[in-house]
C-alpha cells in the first residue's frame, strides 16, 4: 500500500514538471515568435498600460505589458522591458489610459513616490489657496481645470471706508493642480475644498501670497480653450448700482404693520443732491397747486377766473 502511493506521487510529480516545462516553453515561444516578428517589420517593443491606472497608483504586471510599436514613432521615454518599468516600485504621476505607452515623465524616478512637485514644469511654482464653497464655484472646479484668480479688498487710499471695496483679476488662465489633497485630474464630481493648489511663475506665487493677507480670494472657472489674457478692468462698489442710496438710521415697528414682531424697518433717506437733482416728475410735481381740502367759490373778472377756498 505505501509502495503504490509512492509511485503515484512519483507520477504525480513527473507530471508537474512535464506541464511547467511545456507552459514555459510555450510562453518563450510566443516571446520569441513576437520578437522575429517585430524584427520582421521593423517595430520595437514597449512596455503600455492595460488598465486604468491613477495618480500614484503602482505599475504591476497585472496593468501593464509589452506590444509591438512602429520603430520610427516610438515616444521618447519609453520603457523597452517590463523589468525596468516595474524597478524600484514605479507608480504613476499622471493618469494612463488602456494602451498607453508608460513613459519616464509619467511615472516616479528612483524613490517610487508620487510627489505634485514631479508634475511641475521648470521654472513653474505650486501655490495652495483659500477658497470656500462660493469661492470655489460651488466645488466645481477640479485638478486639471483653468481658472482666473480675483482678489476682492478694501480700496486703499484716505477716505476709503470698509464699504468702499473693489475687485481685480491677480492672474489669468491658471491651472490647478490639486483641490485639498486631491490631484487626480479624473475626478469630475463637484466637492467643497478648503484649499486650491495652482500652477503659475515665481512672480505669480508672490502676487498670490501678498494677495491673501490683504483681501480674499474668488475662482473663475473658465474654458480650457480659451488662452485669451489681458483683463485689467477693475470693479468697484459704484459699478453695483444703487450707490445714492444710503441707510441714515432704524426705527422699531411697533404700531406699524409688523407691530408685535420687536423688528426694526429701515429708514431710508433719499436727497436730491444724491440722486443726482430732482427727476422731472418731482419738479412737475413740486410745480402743481395744492388741491383745496374744503369748499370754494370762483370769482370771475371779464376773462380771468380765480378760485378761492372758504373757511369754515
């Protein structure tokens, strides 16, 4: 009985091998036969995604292969071998597609981090801001969007009070890299954040950090297809309109209509002078007669008529 079990593990591992074997030769043939047919043809092997694959999300075998690539239009960057592609734990910076060549400038160097500095060009700065859910176009606006920056502060100058505000564009068509700690340009649902990270130059950065300590700021969210810059209209209180009008105190409402409420109305008081003179109904009006309240009696001398109001 121990002697046949033996044998059939014996078999049972003669078999094994036999099928490591072939599935390995197989396999080497096919590699083979790819590679005297990219030869054959004059096309190179490169290594290109075959899923999805995120920012900062790992190359592993299962997401990624190699294919024959026309010789003369391999990208630059390229990777020829799946073992330096998945060496010292790569992972993407920016997001691949399925069948996109994996390229150096799209994956991590030596470290295997994915860091938001990796993805900036030379020369170009990464600046966080404030924004709120207004500010941020209601959490509309996404890495990967172009926005124009505004600055709303008080405007300077002696005379100026808290009221007196204006509004200006600090840059124009800037990108933006991230929204909180999000960087991931393939996230397309609307979320509040708290910070927007932008892309702009050493001067810009400054304009940026100066800007927040002296007012607030309000994202554009603009068209990626419109590069057009320029803007140096500057808005201030007076262009809202209504600027004549101005509140000079508050009474309480009782024994008016809101009576019981405790609220207060305002009291508005309007001047000619702040609105500009008087319209041309209030000087047709200011020009009428008083209405008589009680009786009257007319008096007629030839052709003149006069009208005259009786005391009771």
């Amino acid at each position: 009985m121990r002697g046949r079990n033996l044998i059939i593990l014996a078999v049972a591992i003669f078999i094994g091998l036999i099928a490591v074997f072939l599935a390995n030769s197989y396999f080497s043939g096919v590699q083979e036969r790819e590679d005297r047919r990219a030869e054959e043809l004059q096309m190179a092997r490169i290594v290109v995604a075959t899923q999805e694959i995120q920012f900062g999300q790992p190359l592993t075998e299962t997401n990624t292969r190699l294919v024959n690539w026309p010789a003369g239009s391999v990208p630059q960057g390229s990777y020829t071998s799946l073992q330096e592609a998945l060496a010292n734990g790569r992972v993407a910076l920016r997001p691949i597609t399925i069948g996109e060549p994996i390229l150096t400038s799209k994956v991590s160097g030596a470290d295997g981090r994915a860091t938001l500095s990796a993805n900036l060009p030379p020369d170009m700065r990464a600046v966080a801001i404030p924004v709120n859910r207004v500010a941020g176009v209601g959490g509309f606006v996404r890495p990967g969007d172009v926005v124009d920056i505004m600055l709303t502060r008080q405007i300077p100058g002696e005379g100026s009070g808290n009221a007196d505000k204006m509004t200006t564009v600090v840059l124009e068509n800037v990108l933006v890299l991230a929204t909180d700690q999000v960087a991931n340009d393939k996230a397309t649902e609307p979320q509040v954040s708290r910070t927007a990270t932008v892309q702009t130059d050493l001067f810009g950065a400054q304009k940026l950090a100066l800007a927040r300590e002296v007012g607030t700021f309000t994202l554009a969210l603009r068209n990626v297809e419109n590069q057009e810059v320029g803007a140096t209209e500057t808005v201030v209180t007076n262009d809202l309109g209504g600027s004549g009008y101005r509140i000079y105190g508050r009474r309480g409402s009782s024994g008016g209509a809101n009576a019981g409420g405790g609220g207060t109305t305002p009291v508005i008081n309007i001047t000619p002078a702040m609105l500009g003179g008087a319209t041309q109904a209030s000087r047709a009006a200011s020009a009428a007669p008083s209405r008589p309240r009680g009786p009257t009696m007319s008096v007629v001398r030839g052709t003149d008529s006069k009208t005259y109001e009786v005391e009771r």
